[in-house]
C-alpha cells in the first residue's frame, strides 16, 4: 500500500505544478498567480518533484511484489 501513496502524491504535484506553469506564463488567467514569472520557475520544478516520487512509488510497487 505504500507504493500507492507515492504515486498519489507525485501525481498530484505533476498536476497542480502543471496547473502554477501555465499561470505563471499567463496561459490561464483570473488569478492573483497569473503573470507571475516565479510561478512559472516553481511549477516546473513541482512537476519534476512529481515525476520522482511517481518513479519512487513504481519502485516500492515493484519491489514489494517480488517478496513472497
């Protein structure tokens, strides 16, 4: 059950970093966020967060599947 939380967590913050970038490049407006340039430095580095914790929980799902 481990594995599963980290592959929730990473896809959460592949989606909400997601979500900050295209604010902060003004892409999606009617935020306090919008245009903001240092939203759309962070998105991309909670996105990339996301990605390791998703390689992280494949690993643990993985690993725990081959103990008996």
């Amino acid at each position: 059950m481990k594995g599963w939380s980290w592959l929730t967590a990473g896809l959460l913050c592949v989606v909400v970093g997601g979500l900050w970038t295209a604010q902060g490049l003004d892409l999606l407006g009617g935020s306090v966020m919008s245009g903001v340039t240092a939203w759309a430095v962070i998105g991309p580095i909670v996105v990339a967060a996301g990605f390791a914790m998703i390689v992280i929980g494949v690993r643990v799902r993985a690993r725990s599947k081959q103990q008996p």
